[in-house]
C-alpha cells in the first residue's frame, strides 16, 4: 500500500495528498529456468484487508496464526503470461523488533521472521519447491527517496543456522545509518561487529552500484537476479565473521530512481489497472 516504486504514486504526489490505498500490488518475482515478474498496480477498490487477510486484486494473503500463505494470481510484465499458484511461509519464530533507518525514525524496518520454511506451489508455470525463507516489513513516513540517497540490505544462513542481517544506508540528511544484526534461532537478537565495507562490481546491463559488508577480500557475485537502472538483487558469496555464507543481497539507488528517464522506464514493468 503506497507503492514505494510507483511512478503513479509520484506522480499523483505532486498534485497533492493521494490515498496510499489507491496505489498497492503484489510484486512476485520468479528466478531460476523460468522467470516472471509481475507488479499490476490497483487501486481502493481492489484492496481489502483485516487483521488476518489481506487481498489486492485476484491476489492474496492470510495469515492463521502460524502460516503466512500467499494465494498468486497475476499477470506478468512486459511480456503477459499468467504467474499463479500458493506461497506457504512457517516462521520458525517471530520477532517483535523494529529499527529507524533514518535520524528521525520516519522509516521503520521490521525482521517479522528472519528464518523461516518456504514452500512453493506454482500452477502456472508448472513448479513446486520448498527451502528457507524469510520475511520482513519496511515503513516509511515520507517518499523513501526524501530519506535516503542509496542502500546495501544483505540477508545470510550462517553456519549454526543463524541469521545474519546486513542494512547500511546514506541518507539526504548527510548521515549514514548501519545495522548489523544476528538472529538466533528463537528470534533473539544481538548487534554484532559489522565486517568491513567491500565493493562489488557494478551490475552488468545497466551499470547499478553494488556493495556489502564481508570478511577483506572474501565477496564475489554468485548471480544477479535482477539488473535495472535503480536496483540490484542479487545472490553474493561471503565470509562474514570468519564463517562462509551465500547471502542474499539488494541495492537501490534513489538517486538513480529520482530520474525522469526511470520514472518514464518504469510503467512498461508495472502496469497498472485499478478501480476507485
């Protein structure tokens, strides 16, 4: 809700105060063999939520107490083909934790579940797999590009099967915010030492900045999952704290998604079809 990415919000910002609920989707992005990618944008008379239950378009999600299932029913951009099937996540535990990412705590970072069973179920295409997964929240009070300049995020298993939680942003105040966190496996978090800042090498199409924090000399890229002008997904290969990881890393440049040319670039990968 209040699509952070959308262009449709930023453009509706600047004719005055928009309802946040007219501007929400769910972003599902499939990567392996087959890749999808869907983000329809919807509008207040697409969404409906509850404490438990929240439904935006033919999509949704419900919440039991103990599962999260995320019920996929989309359209995929630029070329359309249905995406569709079930998304099960069981945390293993959940955490109450919130964190300011910037100086005036106008954006909040939740770890709901930094570890957590996933399993998948997809129609259309034809796959099922299960594995480990996560799941987080961001909040903001503002436009994320009026807080920040850029950010690293980084998620990592660790050995014991830990998890180790890597976000370090530069803010348009001048400042510089780092949080790096271990969850054990009830949840429990600690600050640990942050390992030493290490660049990586920009992504390969549209040249978008990457870097993390890792043991010297010990980051390289497994594989980019998602190349744009603005952000970066990608699998890395690390040591952290003197233990090997493959973590799973994000970078986003606001300066970059601040751009004209970007915002115009970005309806062709998020249509949107809303009702009032």
């Amino acid at each position: 809700m209040g699509s952070v990415f959308s262009p449709y919000y930023a453009w509706a910002r600047r004719r005055g105060n928009p309802d946040p609920n007219h501007h929400c989707a769910i972003n599902v992005a499939l990567y392996g063999d087959v890749k999808r990618w869907a983000m329809t944008e919807r509008g207040r008379g697409d969404l409906a939520r509850d404490s438990h239950n929240l439904t935006i378009g033919p999509s949704a999600m419900s919440w039991d107490g103990k599962v999260l299932t995320v019920t996929i029913d989309e359209t995929t951009a630029p070329i359309p083909s249905k995406l569709r099937g079930q998304v099960r996540l069981t945390p293993h535990c959940l955490t109450g934790y919130s964190f300011a990412l910037d100086g005036k705590g106008l954006h909040q970072w939740r770890p709901i579940a930094p570890s957590a069973r996933v399993e998948v179920d997809l129609e259309q295409p034809g796959l099922q797999w299960e594995g480990r997964g996560y799941l987080d929240s961001n909040r903001g009070e503002e436009p994320v590009e009026k807080g920040f300049r850029y950010w690293d995020w980084s998620r990592a298993v660790m050995e014991d099967q830990e998890t180790v939680v890597l976000y370090e942003a530069d803010r348009r105040d001048g400042g510089h915010s780092l949080l790096s966190l271990r969850f054990d496996a009830d949840g429990k978090v600690r600050e640990v030492e942050a390992p030493p800042a290490h660049g990586l090498p920009t992504a390969r199409i549209w040249r978008a900045p990457r870097a993390t924090r890792a043991d010297a000399g010990s980051a390289t890229i497994r594989h980019t999952l998602e190349d744009t002008p603005f952000y970066a997904r990608s699998l890395v290969d690390a040591r952290i704290h003197g233990e090997k990881a493959v973590a799973f890393h994000e970078s986003l440049s606001l300066n970059r998604f601040e751009s004209p040319v970007v915002q115009l670039m970005l309806p062709f990968r998020m249509p949107r079809r809303a009702r009032s």
